[in-house]
C-alpha cells in the first residue's frame, strides 16, 4: 500500500513539474525575446533599445513615463531603437520608469500600455497577445 501511495505521489509530482515546464515555455506575450537585451546599445548609437533574439517578428509598444509612445515591428535580428539617449531619458527613466508590450507580429496585447491603469499589470507581464 505504502509502495503504492509513493509511486501516485511520484507521478503526481512529475506531471506537475511537466505542465509547469510547458507553461513557461508557451507564454502568452513574447517580452523573453528581448528582455534580456534592454539597454543603451553601442549598435544604436546608445540609444535605449531591445534586440529581437526570437526567430519570428515582434510588435513592440514602449511607454515612458513621461508618456512618449513608440511603437515599431522589429524583425528577427533586428533591434528596437527608441531614439531615447541617455542624456534624454536616464533621469526620466530612474523617476518615472517605463512599460513595454511584446507580441508576435499580427497579434495585439490585451492590455494598452497608453492606458495608465495598465501600468503595474503590464510591469508584472500580466497581459496576453492574440489574434485581433
């Protein structure tokens, strides 16, 4: 019986840990392919930008807080310049922090960054990409 409860619990414990696995690797926004690569790019001209390190294209929307819009389609490779320098939006930056959106091209997020209720949600990644 013992041998029993431990062989449930045993499968119960890898079926866990196989959904959860699956989970992380289907996200339903795609920030994991740029988010590592934030920051003020030398290859841009230190602009503050994102590089694209998935193998499909993105729908990047970035709000700074100080309400500027951008949102550009980078292709795989490719980088998201912002045209914000370091000069222009460090201070910026530091004080008032800004929010991103990332979906595969042709898919829309479910919360809009220009909207600032969205806010803590879109920080936490909180939102989805779908078909519109």
């Amino acid at each position: 019986m013992r041998h029993n409860q431990l062989l449930s619990a045993g499968l119960l414990f890898s079926a866990l840990l196989l959904s959860s696995a699956s989970v992380a690797q289907n996200a339903s926004n795609a920030e994991n392919c740029v988010d590592k690569t934030w920051g003020y790019l030398k290859a841009q001209g230190y602009q503050y930008s994102a590089v694209n390190l998935c193998d499909y294209a993105l729908t990047v929307s970035m709000m700074t807080g100080a309400k500027k819009l951008i949102e550009q389609t980078v292709p795989p490779g490719e980088s998201f310049p912002t045209g914000l320098t370091f000069e222009n939006f460090e201070a910026t930056r530091k004080k008032s922090g800004w929010i991103a959106t990332v979906c595969k091209r042709g898919e829309t997020p479910s919360l809009n960054v220009s909207t600032a209720a969205n806010w803590n949600q879109i920080l936490k990644a909180n939102y989805e990409c779908r078909k519109p």
